[in-house]
C-alpha cells in the first residue's frame, strides 16, 4: 500500500478566509463538497468586486488552501444573527 506524503490536511471551515498555494486567489469559504472518494472541494469567494461587478467564486482540492484569518465576518454570504442597534 503506498504511503501517502502529504500533510495532514488543515481544518478549514466556513467563513474562513483563504489563499489559494498554487493562484494566490483569496477569499472567504461559502461552500464544502466531500465526495465518496474521500476528496474535500471548498468554494471560495473574492471579496474585491472587479470593475463594480463579483468576481466568480472558484472550487478548489482541500489541499491547496491555507486558512488566513478563521471566521471571517462580513463580505460574501455572510448574515449576521446579531439584533441591529
């Protein structure tokens, strides 16, 4: 059985703010996919707009993301559970 390299896959969850190791691309995760085959898929989504209009959201392998800031609040699909003032 071969044994497998990679790190240990760090605990990504959603709202946390990410970076893409092989684009650069950052954002905040909005979505999770787990397959039967074991592989974790996370949607994540810029919070810059690109001449006034959203950026696309991208998928991207587990593997490939490092968490920059955990729980991001604010931005892209996030909705308060906080009484406004």
């Amino acid at each position: 059985m071969p044994i497998d390299k990679r790190p240990p896959l760090e605990i990504i969850t959603l709202g946390d703010y990410v970076r893409d190791t092989i684009s650069g691309f950052c954002g905040v995760v909005t979505a999770e996919t787990r397959y039967l085959n074991g592989s974790i898929k996370y949607c994540v989504e810029a919070q810059e707009l690109d001449n006034g209009k959203l950026i696309q959201e991208y998928w991207f392998d587990h593997h490939r993301l490092r968490v920059q800031s955990q729980k991001h609040k604010g931005g892209v699909g996030y909705a308060s559970t906080q009484e406004p003032q």
